[in-house]
C-alpha cells in the first residue's frame, strides 16, 4: 500500500520585542556600560589629567554675554577625541551622535551643545584641538593600544560649492562664443530695415554686451583668487575653480565628476583608531602614500612596521621612499 508520513510542525514562538509602554520601566546606568569601555576611559584620563598639567592651554569660555552658561572645555574636547577615532566627522555628526551614543553621554556627563557652539570651539581653539590629538596618539602608543601596523585608504568628499566651476580657458571660450553669437546677430539684422526691428536689435545687443562683461569680470576674479593662492594662472588655464571653495578640485565622486578634496585616513590595526588624516586636491591615490604616512609619522612620533594599501596605491617610488 501506500504509506502516508504525516509532519505536525510545532509553530514556533518569534522573540518580541517589549512594548513601548513597558519601556518606560528600565533603569538604564549608563555609568555600568560606558565603563566597559576601554576607550572610553582611556579618553576621560587622559583629558582630565592634560587639562591638568596645562590648564591655561587647554581652557575655553565661550563668548557670551546673556544666556545658558558656558560649557567647560573637557566637555568640549572629550567630544572631539571621540567622534575623532571613531572617524565621525562634521559638527551637526558629533552633535547627533551625542544625543543617542552611551559612551558619548558619559563622557560629556549628558550635555549636548548644539551644532554653534562646536563650531565655535572649533574656530577658537582648533590649534589646541589638534596639538590634543597629536598628544593623544602619543598617550596611545605608550600604553600599548596602538600597534606598529596602520592601513591607508582615501575617500572624495564634496566641497562646499555650486554646480558651477570656471577656469581661464573655461571662460576664454564662453566669452569667445558670445562675442561670435553677437557679430552673427549683428550681421542678421542688417538685412532688416523697419523701427520696430532696430528696436529689437538694440536690445539684445545690450544683452550680449551684458553677458559678455558677466564673464569678463568672472576672468578677472578668477585671476585674482589664483595668485591669492599663490598659483600661476597662466601656468593653470584649465585649472578649474568654484569661487564658493577655491581650494576645491574637480574630482571624480560616486561616478560623476563634482568639486571636492581627496581624504587620506591611517587606522591602527591593533584596536582601530584613527592615528592620522589628510585632506589633498589629488585626483587619486597614487601619490599620496609616501606624504601622509611620513606627515603622521613625523607629527605624531610613531613608527610603522607595517603599512597596508590598496592597489590604488601602488606607485614603485613611493613605496621605496618608505
């Protein structure tokens, strides 16, 4: 005969999550898991006792005349260092982050400035900021957590500019193709004799005439904003430039081209710090190995046994300097 095999499959229980009411009664101590972190404590010794040995320094009161008190300058730097070797980067980030990290909440004893004033802290004291830093890599390797092996890697980041961008040849061409559309307009309306034509001819000869001086007086800006950065503008008539960020280059990001910076990060291997970042104009990778390593190297006093890099790196010269 034919034999049957019946299966009762037992439904299974789905782990839920509490509800929302039931929330309300957990006791978080954020003192309890903040502590668990090696890094975390790390950072708060070290910012207490080098506030310490250079309290002068390392001191901050915000210029305020009415208002909320001033927050203390640990708070501020604690924050920095944090969001710094976790790589989060830009002033509403660090703030956000803030606002729902433990770790960070503990750190700044659950005080939350708002995106200004670390602004501010940045503009005033970005000096002591990154001589801070510097010493915290230091404090870093003495103690073991940072190892003598480092990866490298870049990424593109947009500057701050419009869609538009202009070079001396840019402009040469547009101003160029103008003056042509004029001439041709010019010749056109020759052949018409009536008021009302004249009329129309002098209008749109005005325009161009407008135009045209649009684009000279953006040659003459771009003229300027290049010898203030101390480069050649007639060595670099196809150096393009955004007047909204000048030290911005045109790069290849997420497969379009945009006005932007090359970021170099170095990242110990032994606990996944951050030792060290560069911002360049280069298009690529390939000459940037040697300079940042060394740069950080040379800021920091480290010394690297190891450096691991992409292929996007790999230029015989660079790697032999090292």
């Amino acid at each position: 005969g034919i034999i049957i095999e019946v299966f009762f499959w037992m439904k299974m229980r789905k782990l839920e999550g509490l509800k929302k009411e039931e929330m309300t009664k957990i006791e978080i101590n954020i003192d309890e898991i903040a502590k668990k972190s090696k890094e975390v404590i790390t950072i708060e010794t070290f910012v207490n006792k080098i506030e310490e040995i250079n309290p002068k320094k390392y001191e901050w009161k915000e210029e305020k005349e009415v208002g909320r008190k001033s927050y203390d300058g640990k708070i501020m730097y604690k924050m920095m260092i944090y969001c710094f070797s976790r790589g989060i980067v830009g002033s509403r980030s660090i703030v956000r982050e803030s606002e729902v990290n433990i770790e960070l909440m503990w750190l700044t004893g659950c005080k939350t400035p708002q995106y200004r004033t670390l602004v501010n802290f940045v503009n005033e004291k970005g000096e002591a900021i990154n001589e801070m830093l510097t010493e915290f890599t230091r404090f870093l390797e003495i103690f073991g957590y940072i190892g003598n092996k480092v990866i490298i890697d870049g990424t593109k980041i947009k500057g701050n500019t419009s869609s538009k961008n202009y070079s001396e040849n840019k402009l040469n061409k547009k101003i160029q193709i103008l003056k042509k559309d004029q001439e041709e307009y010019i010749e056109k309306c020759k052949e018409k004799d009536n008021e009302e034509d004249k009329k129309e001819q002098r209008m749109q000869t005005e325009q161009f005439i407008k135009n045209i001086d649009k684009y000279e007086l953006k040659r003459v800006e771009l003229k300027k904003v290049l010898e203030e950065k101390g480069i050649n503008p007639e060595e670099n008539k196809d150096l393009k430039i955004s007047f909204n960020d000048a030290d911005a280059r045109l790069l290849k990001i997420n497969d379009r081209y945009s006005m932007g910076y090359n970021a170099q990060i170095v990242m110990d291997l032994k606990n996944k710090f951050i030792v060290g970042n560069r911002i360049t104009q280069e298009g690529n990778d390939a000459t940037s190995l040697e300079p940042v390593i060394r740069s950080v190297m040379n800021e920091t006093g480290l010394r690297f046994e190891r450096v691991l890099a992409d292929a996007g790196y790999y230029k015989v010269s660079q790697i032999k300097s090292l």
